[in-house]
C-alpha cells in the first residue's frame, strides 16, 4: 500500500488520521536528525500492525509531505 502523508512535527501528541490513501499524522518529535521519520515509521508500524522494516518513506524524507510505502507481505 502507498500513501501520501502529511506530517506536522511538534506537536502536543502523536495521533494519525487516515482518509483514503491520505494520512495525516502528528508528531510530537522535531523534524531534525530524521528525530520525526523515525517517530513517524515507528507509529505506522503500530497503526498498521506491521514490522519496521516493512514500512519505507519512498520520498520527502526532509518534507512534511511525504510517499510512505507499507508492504504487507513480510
């Protein structure tokens, strides 16, 4: 699955907000030393219920918006 996320770093609490293949996701990380990505897979990771690994950021890794792609076959 592919999706495009939208990411707001700094923010009072993490939550995810999914619209189609549209995400909006909140960070409470700064979007420095790739702090907010890491947050960023480790969360999907949870909301998706899949492993790490199987989460990429295809582009805008130094964007608020971002491709994140999730591959549901280990």
């Amino acid at each position: 699955m592919i999706f495009n996320v939208r990411v707001t770093a700094r923010s009072s609490r993490n939550r995810i907000q999914q619209e189609g293949n549209n995400l909006k996701v909140n960070l409470t990380k700064p979007a420095q030393e790739g702090m907010a990505n890491e947050q960023l897979i480790d969360l999907l990771s949870g909301h998706f219920r899949v492993k790490k690994y199987q989460i990429r950021i295809k582009s805008g890794q130094n964007s608020r918006v971002k491709l994140v792609e999730i591959d549901e076959n280990p």
